[in-house]
C-alpha cells in the first residue's frame, strides 16, 4: 500500500504552512535576537526600526500581557528576553512589516547594548560550577561495592558525544489568523498542538478555548518541534494579536540553525567490571548532559538516558548517575531517541574498551550478556520478550557473520593502507512516554451518509507514515476500502489536551482510540444489520469488503446501504474514544516501576572501508534484523527503518556541531553542516523482520518504529574504530564522537600531528 496523499507530495501539491492561502493584510515576522551567549542587556533601541518604511510595529517582552515564560516541564524559558540573554540565538524582539524582505531588513537597525559576561559550554565544567538542572538522579540494581572485588577486569574510560542537528525540510514556522473576539487560530509546524494552544493561552491571559491550533502535516519534526515549535508560536501570536492582522513567521534555514536546540552533547565516565569469560558484571556510568540555557525537555530526556544506560545487556550490578547541566548553548531538545542512544553509546563504549584489554571480539560480549525475556532492567520492570536474542541469532546466522569475520580479517591481512571493519549493534528501547500521565490519545471518526469516513486523531503527520497507518488501521476495522477514509488535520477544537507526537508512539496511541471509536460505530450498524436481516444474534454479523457477512456468508447488504440507512433510522455515525496505555508508573523516589508498555528489539551488523592515509571511510553495508511486531504497513516501517539508519550513521560520522568558545554555532549552514546523501549511505542496506506472533499491545500486533532504529547507526562508529585498529594494533583509541575523518586522521597520527605542531 502506498503512503496516503503520496500524489500531493509528488505533485507538490500538499499543504504545509506557508502554502494556504494568503490572506488580504497578512504581515510577517522576523526575530532580534541575541548575539553573545551571556550578559545583561543595558538598552535595547527599536526606533530606527520602526522608522522603515513598511514596518508596523516592534515587540520585546514588555508587550507580554500575561505570562513571559514558558516550558512544559520547569517554566524558566523566556518568550523574550528582559534583563539577560544566555544563549547566541536567543529571542529579544519580533518586529513586524509588510513584506519578509522589510521585517528582515529592520532587524538590522536595532541596537542592542549588553555587558557579557563569561559563558559555560561544557557540561563537566557546568556540573563542577553548580549550574544544574533539576535533581541529578541515580538508578541502581545489585550491589555495585561489593561486586567488583568479584570482577576479572575492570576498566575505566570517558565518552565525549557531540549534538545533532534535526535539519527537517521545512524550518520552524507559524501562521496566525485572528479570529472574531479575542480568538486566533493558528497553524503551526508543531509536533505538540495542544503545548502550543496552552502556551499561547497563557501568554495572552486567554482560556485554552480561543485559541485553536490546526496542524496539517510536517515537513519532518525529528523532535525538534515537539517543544520548541510552541516558542515560535508564541512570537507570532504575540504579534498577531497586538496588530490584529493575519501574520506569519518563517524561520530562514540560517536562523533556524543558530537559534534552535539540537540534540544533546554529553560528557560522560565509565567503569566496567567482566569476568575472564566476557561476562558483565558491574557496570557504573556518571552521564553530564549539556542541557542548553534552559530546561525545555532536558530533565525527560536525562531519564530515557537512565532507562537505556544498559541498552541490550544484562548486568547484575548497576549503578547509573545523570544529571542536567546548564550551558550557554540553545536549549537542547528531543531528538530521535531522546537520551537513548547516549546512554547506548557508553555501554557500547566500556564493551569496546573490554574487548580491546581482552583481545576479544566485541560481538562475543555483547552476545554473552544479552538480555533474556524475565531479566530485569536497572528500573525494575522485566524484558518480556525473547526477540532481542532471536533477532541477534537470526542476524548471525543468517548474514553469516563467521564469514564477515573472516573475509575482513583476510582483508585487512592483505591490504596496507586501506582495512576494513565491522559492528554488531543490538538495540532494546522502551515503548511509552516515561512520563505516564502522557500515555493517553483520543481519536473523532465520523461516517457520512455516502459511506465515506473523516477520521481525526491527536496525532501529527510529520513524515513518519501516521497517517497512512491510521487510515490502513481504520479501512481494515471498518472492513471497508480504503479510498473511504480521509485523515483529517489535527485540531485542537475536534481532538482536546492531545500528549505530543513523540515517543514513537504516535501510532500505537491514536491507532487504538480509533479503533475504539470504530467499534462504537460498527456495534450500532451491526445492530442495524441484524434488525434489517430479521436476525437476533448479533456478533454472528460482520462486515468486510464493505459488505455484509452474516454467519460468514455474504448478504445484499452493503457498506454504502447500511450507512444511509442508519441515518434514516437516526443511528449516530459519529464516535469519539479514548485510550489509556494499561499498566504504567514509574516512581521516582525509588526510583522502579513499570514505565514502558514493552521493548522494541533488534539487531545490526555494520561493515566500513577505512582509508588510513585519508581518514575517509565507505559504510559497505549495513545489515538488519528487526522486531515489528505485524507490520501495519511494511513499506512506511522499511522507510523509517531506513531513516533512522541514516540519521544514526549521520550523528556518529560526520555531522558534526560546532560551536567556537564563544558560543556561536560555526557549523551554521549546510556547507559545512554534513548530513548523509544518498553517497554516504550503505551500499547494501539489508533488513528483515523476525517472523512474529505479534504479540503487542498496539494495533493489530503492530510495533512502535519511529526511533528505534535511529541506535542501529551506532554500529558505524565501532566497526570504523575497528579498521582503525586494524591499521595501528597497539594504539588507544577514544570514545568521542562524531568520528568524522579529520578526528579519524588526528587519532592515527595524534603523535606526528603534535610533532609538526
Ligand atoms: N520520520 C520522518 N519522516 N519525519 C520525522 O519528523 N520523527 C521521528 C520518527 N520518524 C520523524 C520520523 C521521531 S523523533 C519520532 S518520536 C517518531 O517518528 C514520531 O512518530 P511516531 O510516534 O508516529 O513514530
Ligand atoms: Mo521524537 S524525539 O520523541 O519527537
């Protein structure tokens, strides 16, 4: 099945924001924002602004009515900035005019005076100073004290892991109409409607109810509109609310990258201690996340990285300690896998540098110590799956990696300057929000009387497939075509208090309260159908195909009958349900409870070509065996499998964030921001998926896959740091990540680079 409204895309026809139609009057936005990292701000003049012809007006924060700050978990973020500014990028004033052209061109006659003052940007430094966010936590399993005296080996070592930037198409961007009153409706690029209705409420001093937030589709969030789109939002609501007037702002790509959170930079310390056999024993990690200036997500995301600090494994004795540090960087946001993959990347780190002083292959660890169905995580829930193990052992076996093993043993035997290298990455990731009160959805499905179906849910299509899988879920309960269904867009007035699309869980949610929704529907047309067939037993009725079955056998009744004829017997086509994930709860004063509905699995094999004289690298192939549970669709899951795959390898290669020791983001266009092309990726992309009894609480058996795969592109790291040592056996080699080719050279020849220094 192909994906829905795929015709609009290819013909360029499908809405985002800025495509609805222009109104008559609309004005634009642009954002002043800070240029220094930290200081006070002494003055700030607008009048040469306001002076340019086509400028209507200029905003700072004293044109707040009501509430100046914001966030969903601490509110400690300025929607302008009043008295200080902590980041390059920050928000100190909207100004509008009557072209894009005119508002940009005012931004440059502002004049901002402000004291700096010094910055913070890494998050040891951060931690030593004090300038933390929220409580740092700790959780633990076993009795780490005592178990090392038990141990073999035990090695230390530290992980420095860069950021990432989401880079989605389409940059961040709202539109604003205000409505009779004091109403507004606004569409916005966000991946959190409901954060944005609120947020703008708030600001305004309005009830949540004049404000209505529409969204259409995405184009790409990647977690970086679940929060900050709100911020955005905001500002052009703001103006659009003093001028009264139709209003849009676009982030350019430029002002995007610079004035946006990314992905979390972490800095973190390590100490694991293995039998002589390889098996894991104790295991102990201190996590400094590099939160950015303020909270924004940073305290969730520090707890997915508590929850997945022992990725795939086992191990009896744990004790993980996280904490959130404030810097002078854009506050750092969700981004695939949330924390995950950090906390993945250490233990993948500690296991490489035990496999080095063992002089074992890595994959006879991790395989040793993989996690079986009953084992229980650091936070006290159990894996209740054995995919993990039979995804590994498929993998194995069936990509032959005995055969890999050998062929790029023999290779690098043979060869000098260039050597080969692979990784066996195994991924275990929760499934839920972990904060529970968010594992909830609601889903309007109307029927109208020509049997065509209006489906709306809390969920936002941002690319990841949603809405094909919701109308494929839809179709198939109904038992009707899917030609029937439209997915609406998603509105605050027709779906209330929605949880963001995130977590991976879009689907898995908003799929099951619409098929609760379905089910109020089909029961009363399946009341109508017996009456009309003069029968009494009523579960005996079905429809599939759009007609009716009665006892399995096919009736003159059909879909397109039974729907004009429930309307002429006053039967209500419409229903709105609600899902609440069975099961959940975490507490967090012990820090053990039951956050995840369960485990999404998998293994990778990643091979790379190594030039040892240039650092450069070819990722060969990247093999895959997966755990979808019953795919909704196989073809959106392959896409988002393969999605993520290549944002992975992008985050662990050469997408590289830098800021110099001002704060100022260096990497700030796509020249010197790398992301992977089409060259960069494998050649050979292979996945298959374990054969399953779909076993899952999501739709039809069906598995959450938005993030998951993303940690497959941890692999490259590992297999490039493996031709690397291929080429200099006895060379210690760091964990700090991206590994672009530059930091591949400086490793192999650190020493004569010095030299020449
Ligand atoms: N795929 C595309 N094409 N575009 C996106 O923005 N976001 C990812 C993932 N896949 C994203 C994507 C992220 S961060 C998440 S959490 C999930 O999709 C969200 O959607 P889901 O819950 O429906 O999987
Ligand atoms: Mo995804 S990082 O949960 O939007």
């Amino acid at each position: 099945m192909k994906r829905i409204n795929a015709t609009y895309h290819v013909r360029g026809e499908a809405e985002f924001v800025d495509d609805l139609p222009l109104p008559a009057e609309i004005l634009y936005a642009a954002v002043f924002a800070s240029p220094v990292a930290h200081g006070k701000i002494l003055s700030l003049e607008i009048k040469h602004a306001l002076a340019l012809d086509g400028i209507v007006a200029v905003f700072t924060a004293d044109d707040i009515p009501e509430c100046d700050r914001w966030g969903t978990i601490i509110a400690d973020c300025p929607i302008l900035a009043r008295n200080e500014v902590q980041y390059v990028g920050q928000p100190i004033a909207v100004v509008v005019g009557s072209t894009r052209a005119i508002a940009r061109k005012a931004l440059k006659l502002i004049r901002l005076e402000v004291a700096e003052l010094p910055i913070i940007i890494d998050p040891r430094a951060a931690f030593s100073r004090g300038q933390i966010i929220g409580t740092p936590r700790t959780f633990a399993l076993g009795d780490i004290d005592s178990a090392w005296s038990q141990c073999d080996l035990i090695v230390e070592g530290k992980c420095d892991i860069g950021g990432q930037e989401h880079l989605y198409l389409e940059t961040q961007r709202t539109r604003v109409i205000p409505l009779e009153g004091k109403n507004l409706r606004v569409y916005s690029a966000t991946q959190n409607p409901t954060l944005t209705q609120k947020t703008i409420a708030q600001m305004l001093g309005l009830p949540c109810h004049a404000v209505e937030v529409d969204v259409k589709r995405l184009g790409g969030g990647f977690g970086g509109k679940e929060e900050q789109a709100t911020h955005w939002a905001s500002l052009a609501a703001l103006a659009a609310w003093h001028t009264r007037k139709p209003l849009e702002l676009v982030l350019s790509r430029s002002e995007d990258l610079i004035m946006t959170g990314k992905r979390h930079p972490y800095s973190s310390d390590f100490k694991i201690g293995v039998t002589d056999e390889g098996k894991i024993l104790a295991y102990q990690v201190k996590h400094y996340q590099n939160a950015g200036a303020y909270a924004d997500l940073s305290p969730a995301i520090l707890e997915r990285t508590l929850f997945h600090s022992t990725n795939a494994y086992f191990i009896p004795n744990a004790q993980i300690f996280a904490v959130s540090c404030r810097t002078n960087l854009p506050p750092s946001t969700a981004m695939r896998g949330f924390g995950g993959p950090q906390a993945m990347f250490v233990i993948e780190s500690a296991i490489a540098k035990v496999a080095k002083t063992l002089d074992i292959p890595r994959e006879e660890i991790q395989k040793k110590n993989l996690l079986r169905s009953g084992d229980g995580f650091p936070y006290g829930q159990e894996i209740q799956t054995n995919s993990l193990r039979r995804t590994w052992l498929e993998a194995e076996q069936t990509y032959n990696l005995e055969a890999i093993r050998g062929r790029i043993n023999d290779y690098n035997a043979n060869h000098f300057a260039t050597k080969k290298g692979y990784a066996v990455m195994p991924i275990c990731f929760g499934i839920s929000f972990t904060a529970t009160f968010l594992n909830q959805a609601s889903a309007l499905v109307h029927v109208y009387t020509d049997g065509s179906v209006s489906v709306t849910t809390g969920g936002v299509e941002m690319g990841q497939g949603l809405n094909t899988k919701i109308a494929a879920i839809a179709a198939k309960t109904f038992g009707i075509g899917l030609s029937r269904i439209k997915i609406e867009s998603t509105n605050t007035t027709r779906i209330a208090n929605m949880s963001a699309s995130a977590a991976s869980v879009t689907t898995d949610l908003n799929g099951n309260a619409t098929i609760r929704a379905i089910a109020q529907i089909l029961d009363r047309l399946q009341a109508l159908a017996a009456k009309e067939l003069g029968v009494k037993d009523v579960e005996n009725i079905a429809i599939a195909k759009e007609k009716v079955f009665y006892a399995g056998k096919e009736t003159d009744l059909t879909w397109d009958y039974l729907a004009k004829a429930a309307n002429l017997d006053r039967i209500n086509l419409s229903a709105h349900a609600f899902y609440a994930t069975p099961e959940l709860g975490f507490n967090r004063e012990r820090e053990k409870g039951h956050p995840f509905a369960y485990h999404v699995c998998g293994t990778a094999i990643v091979e790379v070509t190594l030039d040892c004289l240039r650092g450069t690298y070819k990722i060969d192939a990247v093999k895959i065996v997966h755990d979808l549970g019953r795919s909704v669709n196989e073809l959106v899951d392959r896409g988002q499998i393969e999605g993520g795959l290549a944002q992975g390898l992008g985050w662990m290669t050469i997408e590289d964030l830098q800021f110099n020791e001002k704060g100022e983001l260096l990497s700030n266009n796509l020249a010197n921001y790398k992301i992977p092309d089409i060259y960069f990726m494998p050649d050979e992309i292979d996945i298959k998926f374990l054969e399953n009894d779909g076993n899952s609480p999501a739709p039809y058996g069906s598995k959450a896959v938005g993030e998951p795969p993303f940690m497959y592109g941890i692999g490259v790291f590992f297999a490039i740091r493996q031709a690397m040592k291929a080429f200099k056996l006895e060379k210690e080699f760091g964990f700090t990540s991206p590994l672009t080719p530059e930091r591949v050279l400086c490793e192999l020849y650190a020493e004569r680079l010095l030299h020449k220094a």
